[in-house]
C-alpha cells in the first residue's frame, strides 16, 4: 500500500494534522511480548519493587498469627510508629556535579568487611514464618556478603546454621536467662561453631505487651484452633510447609505450651546489671555488641565495660511503649562517644534510604529485621535475596543521587532529621 494511499486528512483538526494506517513491521516493534514466567513465586517476588510490595505479599501468603507476630509492636504499636515516621522525617541534601558512575556500597564493621552496609538482625521463631526459616536467611546474607544473626529465640540450632552458610559470617544474639549455665552453653556452642561476634540483649527484663500475640493466642508450636483453622483456609501452602517438614520448635528451649509472653517472663531475667555483661565478655572469644541501648549514658556505660559497638534499638518497639526513637538519639550517641566508637543502629528501616540516613547521621552500621522477615514470608530464600536486592539498589542509587560514591564519603551535611515532637523545656514538664 503507497504512502498516499494510507494518508487521511483529519479536517476537524483544520487539516494541520495527518494519520496514517501503520506498517506491519512498524506494529511487530510494537508488539513485543515478555517471555512468560510460569512459577508463581518467582512473579511475585519480580513485582515486589519495594518492601512494603513484599510486605503486601508476606500477608496474603501468611496466617495471621505469623504475620501479626513480625507486623507487630507493643501496647499501642506507638514506639514503632514513630520510628518509622523518624525516617520519613528527613530531608537529603544532594550534591552535584559529580562523577558518580561507580559507587562502592562496602564497609568495614567489627574490624571485618561486609559488601552492604546492613546486617540480617535477629528475630525469633523464623521456621514459623517460612519452614526455610534461618537457613535461608543465613544463605541469601552469605551470597551477598553481609553478617547473619542467629536469636537465642531461633527454630534453627548454631550448628545448623552454620552448616547452612558454611562461607558465612554469622553473630548470635543472647537473652541473659535466669539459668545462666544454660545460657553460657549456647556462647559457648556459638565460639565453637565459628560464631565470630555476639550481640547481648539488653532490653527485655520481662516481656513488652505485644498485644497482637495476645490476642492471637501466639504460641510454638502453632495452636490449632477452630480461628487458626478458618484463617488457615486461604492460605494452605503455609499449612502444608508446616505440616510436612521437621517440627517446628525452639532449637535452643523445645516446645513450649503457653503464649510467648509467658515463655519470655519465665526465662529472662530482670536482674542482669554491668556485672553480667562483664562476665560475659570474659567468657567470649570475639566481638561483643550490646544491643538495647537507648540513652547516652548507657551508651557511654557499655562503652567502658568494654563492648566492641553499641547497637541502638528499642527492639522494634517490641518491648517499652513509647521508648526513644534510635535514629533520632543516634547524633547524640555520636557526639558523646566521640569519632572511633562504632555505633549500629535498628528499628523502623524499611529502605535503602532510611539504610543511607541512618549512615550519614552517624552509624557505622544498621540491621534489619522485619524488612527480612517480610521477604521470607513472600518467597523462602529467593525473598530474603529479593530483599537484600532491593535494598542494595534503593541504598546505590541514594549514593548517586547525594553525589555521593562511597558509603565513607556521607557525612551529617547529607541529612537533616525533621521532628515532629519534641521535649518541652524542662520548667514547662
């Protein structure tokens, strides 16, 4: 067909406008169809773009009671609330003109480097969320070259970890129990295994009021009740993962028969003081966090009994209503500890973003917890890749966007925290 046989006046437009009918070849570069993808799970987590896309699909995948247990905090979830606002409180300050075609997103923490500037935190009860539970999360932070770290509330033992990321870099957390034999045993079990930094709660003398569990009846293994049963309905991949693989338990404690709450008040004890902690780093071989800190002068505290880094955390509001947002105590800690103090920071990341503000405003590290555990409930292992993937790409291009092209490179002069509320002078209290 000739070029001015498809031409075709459009008048209403006075003429100035001319169409045409395509060429067929035309319309074939048009018409490019993606290759189709048949596993379900690989669609899902190729949709995920964010971590709270990945959070939408942890839902729909996830019983309630599993997913309320990661999506919840204490009392009235307050605490995490603001965390998290904390962070959507920040102005960046970009710079430009810069050659930014290469950025290098390593960083040396606890003497040894890590490829990202973030850890895989702890979090309990794993194998609940996903049967691949802390393997996959041990695997997926081995692959990308960033630490793991194992919670004494796990459903995976040390030495299965450790057997499951054999190149791995992995840390264990530590509740001080009112057994303190048994609680050694594990330090012990971890030095063994080749556990190279221990991370020591501090913040948990009695159980936070995590209401969500409460209600949801919350216990190890999952109770079968005619609720968990309807709730289950929707959801029977789940079940059969569950049902089919090892039993899920506490690696380190066994089954327990009443809610979490009542296992946590039972074991931790609310008498722990710096004499512990010394005790403590007497006994272990390599590095020493002290995680739970929420003042500066428990910062500087743990400092001077010897602790290799203070990790500043109100465990994800999980525990004290209303405690201190970490990020915004951070330049606090910074000024008070000085410049060489190695300060790691938790609770309310959920991007790259929040990863690079926590970065330049003073950390030398962060971890994530919920945002992992998010990915492991949408996708097992190849979800807990899919997390660390996004993140790694939100925290690039954050870098790039700064003018920045290191992690070393962000300074305070990068980011300004916003707040929303602040103390009133103290004669107005």
């Amino acid at each position: 067909m000739s070029r001015r046989r498809t031409q075709v006046h459009v008048s209403d437009l006075g003429g100035r406008t001319r169409r045409r009918l395509p060429a067929v070849r035309e319309l074939a570069a048009l018409l490019r169809f993606r290759r189709p993808v048949w596993s379900a799970r690989r669609r899902r987590l190729e949709r995920a773009l964010t971590i709270e896309d990945l959070r939408v699909a942890a839902r729909r995948r996830t019983p309630r009671a599993a997913f309320d247990y990661v999506d919840g905090a204490a009392d009235d979830e307050i605490s995490l609330a603001r965390a998290r606002q904390a962070f959507l409180d920040v102005t960046f300050h970009p710079g430009v003109l810069r050659d930014v075609a290469e950025t290098d997103l390593s960083t040396t923490v606890l003497g040894s480097p890590a490829a990202l500037p973030f850890a895989i935190a702890p979090t309990g009860f794993t194998r609940m969320m996903h049967t691949e539970g802390e393997r996959a999360g041990a695997r997926a932070a081995a692959a990308a070259g960033i630490p793991f770290a194992l919670s004494t509330m796990g459903t995976t033992s040390i030495e299965d970890v450790a057997a499951a990321a054999p190149g791995g870099r992995h840390w264990f957390q530590l509740y001080v129990w009112k057994d303190r034999d048994r609680s050694m045993e594990l330090v012990e079990r971890a030095a063994a295994a080749g556990f190279d930094t221990l991370l020591v709660t501090v913040d948990v003398p009695v159980a936070g009021a995590r209401l969500r569990d409460v209600r949801n009846g919350m216990t190890i293994p999952p109770t079968l009740t005619a609720r968990t049963v309807v709730d289950a309905l929707p959801r029977p991949s789940w079940w059969i993962d569950l049902l089919t693989t090892e039993p899920l338990a506490f690696a380190s404690l066994g089954a327990w028969p009443g809610t979490i709450a009542d296992l946590l008040d039972a074991m931790f004890d609310p008498t722990v003081t710096d004499e512990d902690l010394t005790w403590i780093k007497e006994q272990w071989p390599g590095k020493l966090v002290v995680k739970g800190i929420q003042t500066v002068d428990d910062a500087r505290r743990v400092r001077d009994l010897g602790a290799d880094a203070v990790l500043l955390s109100n465990h994800g509001g999980r525990q004290l209503d209303r405690a201190p947002v970490p990020f915004h105590l951070l330049p606090d800690v910074r000024a008070a500890l000085g410049p060489d103090a190695e300060i790691h920071l938790d609770t309310g990341i959920m991007s790259g973003q929040d990863i690079v503000a926590g970065l330049a405003a003073g950390a030398d590290f962060t971890l994530i917890g919920r945002a992992y555990l998010y990915g492991l409930m949408a996708g097992g292992e190849a979800g807990v890749a899919r997390t660390i993937e996004i993140l790694q790409g939100q925290i690039r291009r954050t870098l790039q966007l700064l003018g920045v092209r290191s992690i070393a490179e962000l300074t305070p002069d990068h980011v300004t925290q916003l707040h929303r509320l602040g103390p009133l002078p103290r004669d107005r209290r």
